[in-house]
C-alpha cells in the first residue's frame, strides 16, 4: 500500500524486525476557502482545485514513512505558493491581491494496536507546523498599493488514527483522521483512498484530502480548509 497511505502489506509473522521505509512524492490539487490575512487587510478567497492550477507558482509536496514491527514514524511536508485577485467593484480596474506562500510539515510517532488478515489499525500522535507569509495589496491604474503583509509560525499538537484494509493483495483502501489545537484554535484532517502495489519496489496512490485550520492571534487570521485529491508514486527502500 502505498506510503501516501502505508507501507505494503505486512502481518507481523512476515515481519524480520528491520526497519521499512518509504519515499512518496505527490500532489494535491487542493481548493482552498475560508478568510485570510492580516489585521486591516483580511481577504475572502475561493479558489477551486481548477483554479489552483492558474494560481499556484510553486509546490513540493513528499511524505516519508517507516515502519518497524508495530512502530511507525511519518513526515508529511507541504509547501505551497499561490496567489488570488478579486476586483473591488464590478466594472472598475481595482483589485485587491492576496498572496500566500504556506508551509506545513506533520511529523507524527505511532503504534498498530490492531492486526487482522484484512488490514491493521494505528494509533498515531505528533503535530503540524504551520508557516504562511500573507501579504494583501490593491491594485489600480496607478500602480500597486501595500494594505498588510506579514508572517507567522505555530505549532498544533495532533492525535489521530488510520485505518488499512487489504481488497486485494495488491489493492489497499484507507482512512485517515486527526485533530489537534495548540496556536490554532482547532484544526482537523480527514483522508481516504486507495493504493495498488505493481511491484515489490513500487506502488500508486491516490486519496481525498481534507484539511481545515481554524487560527486569529498577534494579528493574523486564517480562518480556511485545504480540500481536493492526491496522487502520490511510493518508493520503497
């Protein structure tokens, strides 16, 4: 199954004690919705997956995982660039811009509490790490005017579970859930997909994502949610 998800398929008879690890690098075509910005410069922003695409000047997306009889380790690393405009009014050439540059790294620890021929169930604990640069503007015939800019780093503790089941020997379904606080008021995430394994070293997978962050402190608010579908290619070592 693959890393976007879990490992492939393991029972802990199969399992020699040695370390498994995973490489997957993916992308998330993501809308995004909710308010952002900073105090003075607040903007609504409404980007469907189809408009990210229009958007977004920049995205690294990659998870890796290991795994060691019951024992996991994960770290997702999301960076993304993206940009929106909105006029003023109706028939006028005034706009207010807002540009975002976010980046969220979820380093997560967990333990499978659960093993059964058709999949497992894993407790999992850690965080995500938030970094977005908001900068809003207006735009004019005369040229660009600053409104608010700014950035901010918080930390929102996490707990969750994830749920495997094995269609196939090679078919794998999913679902993953957490929610935490910390800096944010609250945030929460829900996954669930599917991987097929087409070789010992290598497998596809694709998921829906959901992720949604509710945050208004020392001046920013980002009161917005991440939502739309994943693929990922698993490399296993």
């Amino acid at each position: 199954m693959a890393a976007l998800f879990t490992p492939g398929r393991t029972t802990l008879a199969q399992d020699d004690g040695s370390w498994r690890l995973s490489l997957t690098p993916y992308a998330w075509l993501a809308g995004t919705k909710g308010r952002i910005g900073f105090a003075g410069g607040i903007a609504d922003v409404d980007l469907t997956p189809g408009d990210v695409l229009d958007h977004v000047d920049l995205s690294v997306m990659l998870l890796l995982e290991a795994r060691r009889s019951r024992l996991i380790g994960r770290l997702d690393i999301n960076y993304v660039s993206l940009s929106d405009s909105k006029a003023v009014e109706d028939g006028t050439d005034d706009n207010v811009v807002l540009e975002l540059d976010q980046a969220i790294v979820q380093p997560e620890i967990g333990y499978t509490v659960v093993v059964a021929p058709w999949g497992g169930i894993d407790v999992l604990a850690g965080g995500r790490y938030w970094h977005p640069k908001a900068n809003v503007s207006a735009k004019d015939p005369t040229g660009d005017v600053p409104i608010s800019s700014g950035s901010r780093s918080w930390f929102d503790a996490t707990g969750g579970l994830r749920v495997r089941y094995d269609a196939t020997q090679r078919l794998h379904l999913w679902t993953k859930g957490d929610v935490g606080a910390g800096g944010s008021k609250l945030t929460w995430q829900a996954i669930a997909g599917l991987g097929y394994d087409f070789a010992d070293c290598c497998a596809v997978a694709t998921a829906y994502k959901h992720l949604d962050d509710q945050y208004d402190r020392d001046a920013l608010v980002k009161d917005s949610y991440l939502s739309g579908f994943a693929l990922g290619l698993e490399i296993r070592f």
